[in-house]
C-alpha cells in the first residue's frame, strides 16, 4: 500500500472543467489587459489555446462553453475565423 500514490483532493479539483475553465479565462485576462494597455481593441488566441476540430478553432472541449459564455456575458465578442487562401487558417479573435 505505501507504493499507491493516491490523487490529491487538489488534484481533483484541477480536473473540474469549471476550474480549469476559471484558470484558462485568466490567462486570457492577462493577454486581453496587456493588448487594452498597448491601445488595442481585440486579441487573436494563441494556436496552443485553441483546440482544432473539422478545420475550426474552438476553446478547448471540457470548457468551451464555459469560456465563450463567460466572455459573452463580459461583453466580449467572439469571432471564430476560418479562412481558405493558398493554406487555410482558423483561429479565435475576442474583442472588446
């Protein structure tokens, strides 16, 4: 039995999607204050925020509905861009 390393209640918790969720919009915070303090009005989400799915970026899966409604109900806008040229790009702009 010394051997099993049981998880931790911190641990558990950590694995609650709104908790990951409440941490993932603070990071968000963080690019969104930092890009308002330099004068500008929106942000592109990093590509390793993001999670891809049939060529359309989307907020990681366990949370995306908790992040896209919390930042709508912030008064945030939330464009979801896909566009075809020579390569196709997808990727999340939040504005403000």
């Amino acid at each position: 039995m010394s051997d099993y390393k049981m998880l931790t209640a911190e641990e558990a918790r950590a694995l609650n999607p709104k908790n990951a969720a409440i941490e993932y919009i603070k990071q968000l915070e963080v690019r969104i204050k930092d890009a308002a303090l330099n004068g500008h009005s929106s942000i592109r989400v990093p590509y390793d925020m993001t999670e891809y799915k049939n060529g359309s970026a989307k907020f990681p899966s366990p949370i995306h509905e908790i992040v896209d409604k919390t930042l709508k109900n912030n008064g945030y806008k939330i464009e979801y861009a896909y566009v075809e040229k020579q390569f196709v790009d997808s990727y999340i702009v939040i504005s403000w």
